[in-house]
C-alpha cells in the first residue's frame, strides 16, 4: 500500500523540497513574478501532494482582502432553499467563486425584519463585496451600498442605482411569447404578476404591452393583472376575467411557480389545460417540467448566470475604479403541452 505524503504546513518546507527559495514559493502561490511555467508548476505539485495550503489570512492583511464575498437574498436567505431557482444559481455563483479562490458567505440576516440592521458580516468588515440575488426593494440596496462596500445585484437591477448588475432579456421573452400565442389565433391574452416591487416582472409585463401594442389588440381583451400578493388572490381576479365577455385564452405568469399553481387551480375548476385556455410561464424551473400537462416556459442559462456574475464581482473587488457593468442574460422559450389554439 503506497505511503501517504507527509502533510506540511511551512513554506520553508515546500522550498526545500522544491529547491528554490521562499519568494520563489510565494509567488509562484500568488502568481506574481517572473516565474517560469515549469517552475511555478513543480512548486503548485508539490503543494498539492503534501496537503499545503497558503497562510490565507497573512496574505489577506498584505492584500487587504479576505477573499470572502457575501451572498444576500430577499427578505432572508433561508428563503434560496424554497426557491429552485435561486437555488441553482446560488450553486452555479459558489462553483465559479472557489475556481478563482473565493469563499461565498450566506448571510442569516432577514432584510425585511431588520431593514435598519445591517448584516453582522458587513458591519465586522468580513466580505470584499456582496451580491444581492435577486428582488430586493430599492431603499434596502441604497442602504447596504451605503456602507462603502461593493455591492452586485444578480437576478435583478434598479435604475439610476450605481451598482453592477446582470439580468435577463425578460422584454424581449414576453414579445415573443405573444409572438407565438398570436400565430396560434390567440386575441384574448393576459399578462400575470405580483404586485410587489418586482424589475423583473416589470421589464416581462414591459415585453408583453409592447407586443399587444404591436399587433394591435384590444387593451379590454388584452390587460395586465398586478394587483395581488399571492396566487390564491390572483385567480380570484382571474375568475372574474373569465366570467366576463372578453375572457382570456391564454395566460402569461410572471414565473413557473405562479403558472403551475394557477394551473392547478383552473384544473380544479374544471377547465382542461391547453383545450380550454393556454398557460406561459418563465424560469425553465422544476414547478414547469413537473406539472401535468407541462408548461410552457422561458429558459434561463442560471449556470452561465452565477459564472457572469462570480466574473463582474471578482473584477470589482480586484479592479476596484472600473466603470459599473451590467450584462443582459438572452433567454429561450421552450415550447411544451400547455399551449394550443385557442377553443373555437
């Protein structure tokens, strides 16, 4: 049975046994200097093979860095293990940091009990920067910003807030939802979504007025539904459309989540799903591919969007003076069971 290494902890050590000097280790760990390939990596293998890992907090003080970045959500980050979606991302954003050496920090706070309280990891200075994922009300992203360190909204942006930020082209989504439900000999189509303070939505339901705008259809048949907190009081509003002249065929959910519950619901009612009326949802998450029949949807690349993101934070930390950047993630529509032509 082959010996294992011997674990070491000292530099002095991995220099003897790579017979160079102690700067030479140093930089070839911080890949600094005018280190050959070779050089740098027999130094990196011999790391490895006896278990060594750099004295990351002495090489913090020196960089002022603590290689930590921390990862809030909205109004708690208990909240991301409900939330497939978030959830993936949050992996795909982890993954990516710990390639380039970066620890992700979740913090515990919950945002909405404790607005003026910020996170005990900013006020103890143990994050180079934070993300924010996804919805978070204006006033909540100016106050964290506030406080000097630099701040990402992932999932999400505010206007004439100077922060980095990727989104997705929910706009164009939404044109071409209506696009395809107008092929079909839709004339009647609704556009769904929470009434809370949402920029996605607003850029989707944005995409979906410009359309019907477009094709010029009638604003009665055609309208936007944003005045309910939860989807038990959205069907409420839906029922009342449906029991009206110009009941809709076909809907648009802001996301799967509220599109597989609203299905659910007209299910219960008795209407057959795509015969009777259509459903569109967004995210490409579990709640679509589960529901029976499956939705169609709006993919999202949330793996290509945790990488953008890990990418324009670990360049605002590591080139702090650069000019803000955002970056418009482009979606796919994904056509599955839940769409037809309307009744005749």
């Amino acid at each position: 049975m082959p010996k294992t290494p011997k674990k070491i902890n000292s530099i002095k050590e991995i220099a003897k046994i790579a017979n160079c000097s102690i700067a030479t280790v140093s930089n070839s760990l911080n890949n600094k200097g005018r280190i050959s390939k070779e050089v740098r990596d027999n130094v990196l293998s011999i790391c490895k093979k006896h278990g060594y890992l750099p004295n990351s907090a002495g090489r913090n003080l020196r960089r002022r860095r603590n290689e930590t970045v921390g990862l809030m959500f909205y109004p708690s980050s208990a909240a991301i293990f409900r939330n497939v979606f978030y959830a993936e991302i949050m992996e795909a954003l982890e993954i990516e940091m710990d390639a380039h050496g970066y620890d992700l920090l979740l913090s515990g706070h919950n945002s909405e009990n404790n607005f003026h309280e910020p996170p005990r990891f900013l006020l103890q200075g143990k994050t180079d920067a934070i993300i924010m994922l996804g919805r978070f009300p204006r006033e909540h992203i100016l106050r964290i910003k506030d406080f000097g360190t630099p701040v990402m909204q992932l999932d999400g942006y505010r206007q004439k807030i100077e922060v980095d930020y990727v989104t997705t082209d929910g706009f164009t989504a939404n044109e071409q939802i209506v696009d395809h439900l107008v092929r079909l000999g839709h004339r009647n189509i609704i556009f769904m979504a929470y009434a809370h303070e949402d920029t996605n939505a607003k850029q989707r339901e944005k995409g979906f007025l410009s359309a019907i705008q477009k094709y010029k259809l009638s604003k009665k048949s055609c309208t936007s539904l944003r005045d309910f907190d939860n989807t038990s009081e959205g069907y409420q509003s839906l029922k009342r459309l449906l029991n009206s002249k110009c009941a809709p065929t076909a809907i648009i959910a802001v996301n799967d989540t509220l599109a597989a519950e609203l299905q659910q619901a007209l299910q219960a009612d008795g209407f057959v799903i795509p015969t009777d009326i259509s459903i569109f949802g967004f995210d490409d998450n579990a709640d679509s591919r589960q529901a029976n029949p499956q939705i169609s949807t709006v993919r999202i690349n949330k793996q290509l969007l945790g990488k953008v993101g890990a990418a324009m934070i670990i360049k605002r930390i590591e080139k702090p003076n650069t000019p803000h950047q955002s970056f418009t993630l482009p979606v796919d529509l994904i056509h599955r069971d839940s769409v037809a032509q309307p009744p005749r």
